[in-house]
C-alpha cells in the first residue's frame, strides 16, 4: 500500500534525539508547540475559545484547528487529541511530529487533513479525564432529549467504583468486592460496568452528562465546517490508558458486519477491534464520539475509530482515577496529597519516556499513513 503524508528520518540516532521533542510537559506548552509547527508552515489556524475556565496559570482555554490541503477535497481525515483531557499528552506529539515533518504536497489532492488539537482544553490543561463539568467527553456524545441509556450494574457498584474513602484499608477492601463481583460476573461484565457509561451520578466516574457540552457542541461545528461536499470522511482519535505498553489499537464502535467496520480492517488490518462482542480491549460505550459521527456527516461514508495505546496496568489506571475524582469532589488539589494525585494520574495516561514516545510516534504516523491512502483509494475517480 502507497504511504502518504510525513516519512520517519532515516537516521535512527537522529530520530531518537527529535522524536522526544514533539511531545510536551504541560497544555500550554503543548498548544504552543502545535501553533509554532502550524506557523511554520503558513498554515492558518482556527480558534476556539472554552468560556468556562482558564489554564492553572490563568490563561485561556482553546481548541486549535490546522486544516492541511485542498479543502474542496472529498475526503476527510479528522485526527484528534485530548478527548480525555489528560491523554491529550499523546495525540499532540503525534499531531506536532505530523506537522514538524511533514510536506503539504504529500497529501493526496483528493484528501484534505484536519488536525483538532486539544479538543477538551481544560482536561488536559488541569490533568483531568473529565472536562470542567466533570463529564467524560467520550460518553457525552448521546441525544439528550431521550432517555439515557441505563448502567444498572453501576448503580450497584457506585459506591465501590467511586469511593469516598480512599485510604489504603478503604480502597482494599472495595477492590475485595469488585474482584468477588468480577469472579461472579466476569471480568468483561465488570468493565463495562465500571466505563461503559452513567448519566445519573454527577460525582461518578465516566458521567456523561445531562446537555452537550462546550467541548460536543465545538466539535459538531467543526464537522460541520469540512464536511460539504465529503464523500469519505474518518476519523482517528487518540487515547491511552488500555492495553500493552506502548501499543495502539484502532477500536470501533461498530459491529463486524457494519461497512464501517470492513473499511477499518481494510485500512489498518487486522489490528482493527470492534468493541461489540467483545474484540476490543475496550468494553462497548455510550455517546462516544466516533459512534456519533454518522449522524454528523450523513452523506458520507464514515470511518471513525479510536486509537488506543496502553500506558501502565489497568488497575493502576482505575486506582489513579478513583483518586482524582476523589480528589476534586473532597480533597485539596494544592496540597501534597493532591500534587501526589495528579502526578500518579498523569503517569497512567503519559509515560514520559523516551522509548514510549517514540513508540506512539511510529503506531500514530502508521495509522495516519493508512487511513490517509484509504480515503484515497476511495475517492479516487
């Protein structure tokens, strides 16, 4: 298959020394770095400003947008960072790397790249999963004038998935009764009752929320913006936090036999999992973005996944994120046991190593690489 769009530099010291560099300590030096590449290459960038908070050292909120190539062009890649705010470490690099290494003229005419960083600014900016209103971006995207979907096994298990207890003896002997409910259930069945999605507690983890929030109603509008004229359009959002080390899975939230699915697998092969029936490391979700994507672009053939990479074990994961919803509902975020929280949650969702970086680096540029000769074998006249 024909790769498009950046090239990996040849010089294997070379890139070790470079690839470290596209990744950030912090939002702000995150967005500062995505404005300088964009610059760089006389790009223009569009803005959107998140009324409801600022950064920590008081500054504004944005969601930058970098359109790269023909924007008559029918087909679409959206790539996306910082759904789940603090994952947003991840896909940045790689949109950073995108644009740093990258020339205009390798984009296939028929394919336009839009590149959405940061498109939960205050997650990211204050190491949160969840945005200002404590609802998880990637639940959020379902229609709120109907009945939300029901999560019955979170409801039994809210107090133990979200405690407000965190001490050691505490937190030992909830996990004691959600392994009991695993070894009864299962350990898919716990799962999705811990992530899958709740829209009835506003304190609980994975709260989808009760209206479309800034970041839902910023990223409709930006689907809205590019998708005339589509006749292909994709989508790959980063994530982190599930599976090994270093590995990206493309997930979708489509069953096996829906088109969607068939023109995932053959742009990206087998890797590709569906979170139906179980394939994915991921269990099957509520209002996420890539299964609402359908209805926003509905004259075009939709391929929307998201790419998962794993960071530390799952039960460190969960741990750091009990802690932080903790932590916000009852503790005090400048204090030693609140920098103390944020560092270990910041951990579980960034590994900041080198050998990590260059990892999502290579999967990122890959993914992009295929999902960009995909569109342009589809469109092609």
């Amino acid at each position: 298959m024909a790769r498009y769009g950046p090239t990996r530099n040849t010089n294997a010291d070379e890139t070790m020394s470079e690839t470290p560099s596209y990744f950030s300590k912090d939002y702000t030096e995150a967005r500062n770095k995505f404005l300088r590449a964009a610059t760089a290459l006389d790009l223009d960038v569009a803005s959107h400003l998140n009324p409801n908070g600022k950064t920590p050292d008081g500054t504004g909120l944005y969601t930058d947008i970098v359109r790269v190539g023909d924007k008559a062009a029918p087909a679409k890649l959206l790539i996306m960072s910082a759904t789940h705010g603090v994952e947003g470490f991840c896909g940045s690099g790689v949109q950073v790397g995108f644009l740093k290494t990258m020339s205009v003229r390798q984009i296939p005419a028929n394919v336009e790249v839009i590149l959405v960083h940061a498109i939960n600014p205050y997650g990211f900016a204050w190491l949160r999963r969840v945005n200002e209103d404590n609802v998880d971006l990637n639940r959020n995207f379902v229609d709120h004038a109907l009945k939300y979907p029901q999560n019955a096994a979170y409801e039994e298990l809210k107090e133990l998935i979200a405690p407000i207890d965190i001490s050691r003896d505490a937190m030992k002997a909830a996990n004691a009764k959600l392994r009991d409910y695993a070894e009864a259930q299962g350990a898919i069945a716990l799962q999705g009752a811990v992530s899958c999605g709740q829209y009835a507690h506003t304190d609980g983890l994975y709260y989808g929320g009760s209206f479309a929030t800034w970041s839902n109603k910023t990223f409709r509008k930006i689907v809205a913006d590019v998708r005339d004229g589509a006749t292909a359009l994709a989508l790959v959002d980063f994530h982190t936090g599930l599976g090994p080390y270093g590995y990206g899975e493309p997930i979708i939230e489509f069953a096996t036999d829906d088109p969607a699915y068939g023109r995932a697998k053959a742009w990206y092969g087998d890797s590709v999992k569906s979170t139906v029936g179980g394939e994915s490391v991921s269990a099957h979700l509520s209002g996420t973005i890539d299964g609402a994507m359908p209805d926003m672009a509905p004259r075009a053939d939709v391929t929307a996944m998201a790419l998962e990479f794993g960071t530390v074990p799952s039960n460190e994961v969960f741990r750091a994120l009990r802690k932080d919803n903790w932590l916000h509902l009852h503790g005090e975020l400048d204090s030693e046991l609140g920098r103390s929280i944020k560092a270990e949650l910041r951990a579980a969702f960034y590994p900041d190593a080198d050998d990590w970086k260059e990892m999502i680096w290579a999967r990122g540029l890959e993914v992009i690489n295929q999902a960009i000769a995909g569109l342009a074998a589809s469109t092609e006249a």
